[in-house]
C-alpha cells in the first residue's frame, strides 16, 4: 500500500531561519514524490518534484530512497513562505492517482 | 496556462437532494479528471478517477451509485451527489491532468458543499 507521512501539523520558524518540512513515504516501486502547496485562499498546485531536480521559489527536496523521504527544504525562510504543505506520491508519474500527507502548516513570523 | 475551473463555488442544498458540481479545464484537454474530498483541516482524499469516454474508476469506501462521475468531454467531468446527507458536506476538488507521464495535475479551485 502507498502511504505518506508528514509528521509535523504545524511548524513555525521566524523570517530568515532554514526550514525543512519532513516527508516520508511507504511504496514498494519506485516512486515519483511531489510538494504541493496551498496559499491562503488559494488553490493547490505544484511546488516542485522530484525527477525535476529544480528549486522553486527557493525551495530543495530530495528524495531519499534509502531513508524513504523527501524533505523539503529552504536555508532562509521567508513570510510569504506561510502556507500548507502537502507531500504526494505517485506510482506512474504527475498524471497518475496521487496519495497525500496529512500536510503541514508552516508559519512564518516576522 | 493549465487552468482548471469548478462551479459552483459553494452550495447549499436540503438532505435527500441531488448536487452536481462541474469541473471544467479551460485551456488544455484533460484526458483524466480527478476527484477528491477534503474534510475541515485534513488532507485530500481521493474519491475518483474519471477518463473522458469511460467509467470513473472509485477508490474503495467510495459509494458509486452516491457520488456520480461523468466525464463526457476532453474539457468537462461533473460529480453529482444523490440524495445529500449531512455527512456528504465537504470540500470538494477536482484536478485535471493530460495524461503525459511528464505533466502534472491542475486542481480546480474546490467546492464547498453543505448539506442542512
């Protein structure tokens, strides 16, 4: 069974200070593992995945085969970083069925 | 581009009536629609996955004779709540995708439904 574990409800870091958001996942494949991120009042949509390799908005996750996790990271935070995150895992690729993380609540303070 | 449109926005409708909810891509061909439900501060569920000309393929725990899929066209699925109890009210989100291993799902931005 496909299973996303996003430990952290709520984290708060101030403005500036690195953050990681954890994610580990449960898949007997291989996986394609995605962040997506929720603004207030917004709609959901892709921060970034794995096979891309790229950094958005300031943000890294790699993925962990060995560790089974995909982090996300960012060295300075930044107050418009607030938002809900999600971590998803999909079995064939961003077209396919994903499965979500409960999600964290990442909140910036000034 | 990639915009993925619901309508309506939020509704209100009696217990025993039926509610239909569109979910429309605006600028791309979405061979596959996805449905999800999404409780007060929880994650998103998958309900469905709904491929234009064929049966919505229901995630298990999911009541297909109550949550209706249509996808008749490359541009539209809807889902039709039949007969609404209390419990159905939610959020619901639909996501679009072309079906490209490489793409990604667009999500519409949800509809609230309430059941009095």
């Amino acid at each position: 069974a496909q299973r996303v574990t996003q430990p952290e409800k709520l984290l708060s870091v101030f403005k500036g200070a690195p953050v990681e958001l954890k994610c580990n996942y449960s898949y007997s494949g291989s996986p394609e593992l995605f962040w997506y991120v929720q603004y207030s009042r917004q709609r959901l949509q892709l921060l970034l995945r794995h096979i891309s390799r790229e950094s958005i908005k300031g943000f890294t996750a790699d993925l962990n085969k060995g560790e089974t996790s995909f982090h996300l990271k960012k060295p300075f935070a930044q107050e418009e970083d607030s938002a809900m995150y999600y971590c998803a895992l999909s079995a064939q690729g961003g077209s396919e069925k994903l499965v979500f993380g409960k999600g964290t609540k990442l909140t910036v303070n000034p | 581009g990639a915009v993925v449109s619901q309508h309506p926005s939020r509704v209100i409708c009696k217990s025993g009536t039926s509610v239909k909810i569109e979910c429309r891509s605006l600028d791309f061909q979405a061979t596959t629609m996805f449905w999800y439900r999404q409780f007060p501060k929880q994650s998103l569920m998958l309900m469905a996955t709904s491929n234009e000309g064929s049966k919505a393929t229901y995630e298990q725990g999911v009541e297909k004779d109550k949550f209706l899929i249509n996808h008749a066209s490359l541009t539209l699925s809807t889902l039709t709540v039949t007969s609404a109890h209390p419990e159905d009210s939610s959020f619901y989100i639909c996501s679009a995708t072309t079906g490209s291993y490489t793409d990604t799902q667009y999500f519409g931005p949800g509809t609230r439904l309430t059941v009095l």
